[in-house]
C-alpha cells in the first residue's frame, strides 16, 4: 500500500498482478504488514487512479483505521494463483530455486527477481558470492520449478564480471 487516500478509509495501491479481478468488491486478499502480521481482508471497492488503484476495504471506515496499513502488501494463496502460461514463470517460483551453470557449477538460490529497465536479472548467492544473471531464454538451459532448480548455460566471463563478494 502506497498511503491512505481521503478521509474515509480508502487507500492507493500499486498492483503488481495481471489479474484485474483480484482487487474486485468482494474479493478477498491477505494483507501483510511491515512487521509480518498476516491477516484476509475484503475488498469493498475499487477504482483506478493514476497508475494506482483507490481500494476501499470492507471494515476500514476512516484514514486513522488504514493509516497503520502504510507498507503493507496484498498477497494471494499460490493454491489460488492460476498457473503461469507456457515458458512464463511467476517471480515466486523463481525464488529460491538452486541455480548452477553448465561450465562453473553451482552458484546459489536465486533471492530475487529485479527489474533493471534493460530487462530481469535472477540475483542468485551462495553465501559468500552474489552474482546478478540476466534472465533471458539464450542462458537458459531448463527449468524445473517443481524441483525448484535452474540450469543455465552462461557466457565466459559473466560470473566474473557480474559477481560481487
């Protein structure tokens, strides 16, 4: 949640979602607060507004009531997120996965997904080593997100060059 919006308990959102249904009246969402406390609200109203959304929730009359929500995110169960499309990944089937390159091995578990403008890297660590790989199809030798691995297939150099301690 971006801040409250008006005196009466509606807020701005940034989506991060393709699916415009989620912030419809009546849907229900878990809202995560800054420090973690995880709790399903429903959604009263919603209307564009800019590159936001103004979303009312069902039970936060007032800006005093949201004012706390400053922060927070709405997330949806993954049993009810439909599936990607083919050859599309949702960021958090990436996260976490274990990530190693045909010629150098083992690199880490993807942490990340950042967006550069130029396109998404994969942050990947193994603790000791950060290396930011671009997430692009001509580096990709498969994966699995079932079991939860990325195999890649990385230019000479790249490592080197993009890695950090």
């Amino acid at each position: 949640m971006r801040r409250p919006h008006g005196v009466r308990g509606a807020l701005l959102v940034a989506p991060s979602t393709d699916v415009e249904e989620r912030f419809a009246a009546g849907s229900e969402l878990d809202l995560v607060s800054p420090d973690g406390e995880r709790r399903r609200v429903e959604i009263a109203r919603c209307a564009p507004h800019g590159e936001n959304l103004r979303l009312s929730l069902v039970g936060f009359e007032s800006r005093e009531a949201v004012e706390p929500l400053r922060g927070a995110t709405f997330e949806v169960s993954r049993a009810r997120t439909p599936a990607a499309p083919e050859g599309e990944y949702y960021y958090f089937e990436l996260i976490g996965c274990e990530c190693s390159d045909h010629g150098a091995g083992p690199l880490g578990r993807v942490e990340e997904v950042v967006e550069d403008g130029g396109g998404l890297l994969l942050r990947v660590s193994d603790g000791s080593r950060t290396v930011l790989v671009p997430f692009v199809r001509t580096f990709l030798r498969s994966i699995d997100v079932a079991a939860r691995k990325i195999e890649l297939e990385l230019p000479e150099g790249l490592i080197d060059t993009c890695a950090s301690t």
